[in-house]
C-alpha cells in the first residue's frame, strides 16, 4: 500500500466537503466583519434556512461517499481501509463536525439579505437541480484535478529537488 497515494485520497476527500461548502457561490464574496452568532439572530437563522435549502448535510455526507466511493475503483488496494477513511472524515470535515464553523463563514461573507436572496434562488427548480448535481460535479472536478496532479507528480517532484539543491547552495 502507498501511503502517499491514501494520504493523497484523504486529502482530496477532506478537499470535497470544503469545496462543497462554497461551490455554489462562484462569485467573488468579500468577508465582512466578524460576527458572533446567537440561537435567536435573525441572520443565524437564514443561514440555517439556506443550509437546509442547500441539503448541507446530506451533500457533505453524499459527497464524502462519493469520492472514496471513485478512489476505491481507482485504487482496489484501497477498499480495505474505506471504513477507516469514511469514519476519520465523517468525525473531522462532516456537515455535523463543521456547521458551526460553516455557520461563521457564511455569516461574515453574506449579509442576511444576501442569504435570503441565495435560499430563494435554491428553492427554485433550477436551484433545485443545481442542489442535486453538486455532490457529483465537486466529485468529477476533484478526481480531475487528482488525476492531473498525479500525471504531473514527476515534474513537481524534480521541481522540489531543484530548490533543495538551490537552498543547499545558499547555505554554503
């Protein structure tokens, strides 16, 4: 087993539910001040609308079974440590694990009637469907920028040496 190429899967699967978080937000969000949230907020509570809109958890979820799902037909050796790899990333980068933290990021880069705005759109058909074909398309463009990644490895690889040898030559 290659422990480089699991650590690679685990990070490109922990890399999916980040990406899934912000991928319907293709535009440029400037972060405003930080906020503190509270149970009764206004604010809070229509992010936790577009969250349940978004079907955050259920994605994240999907989304984490999906790209192990890909890596295990791509790499059989790995279906042996699937269970391993699902359970560290449901406890770490889960919808559960992150909402809070998910919670302050949409607060402080939307303002309430921003999100208000964001949850309409998503309860609309093509919102809907845009909700529906997240999971795979964030799924398909990670195992791409993967699999780019590794055909490319040689040349990072002799990249890094190069600089090795650069900051060697410094310090003599």
């Amino acid at each position: 087993m290659n422990t480089k190429r699991l650590l690679i899967t685990c990070f490109a699967a922990c890399s999916l539910h980040i990406a899934l978080s912000s991928i319907a937000f293709s535009q440029d969000a400037q972060a405003k001040p930080e906020s503190q949230p509270t149970e009764k907020d206004p604010h809070t509570a229509a992010v936790q609308d577009f969250f349940e809109v978004m079907k955050m958890k259920e994605n994240a979820d999907r989304t984490i079974d999906q790209m192990l799902s890909m890596q295990v037909k791509q790499q059989p050796q790995l279906a042996a440590f699937q269970d391993v790899m699902k359970t560290f990333l449901r406890k770490y980068v889960s919808y559960d694990a992150t909402k809070d933290d998910l919670m302050k990021l949409y607060r402080d880069a939307f303002s309430e009637e921003e999100i208000r705005e964001l949850t309409a759109f998503y309860r609309t058909p093509i919102g809907q469907k845009a909700i529906s074909k997240l999971p795979a398309l964030t799924a398909a463009s990670a195992q791409m920028g993967m699999n780019r990644v590794q055909a490319n490895m040689g040349e990072l690889q002799q990249a890094i040496a190069k600089r090795q040898q650069q900051l060697q030559q410094q310090q003599q």
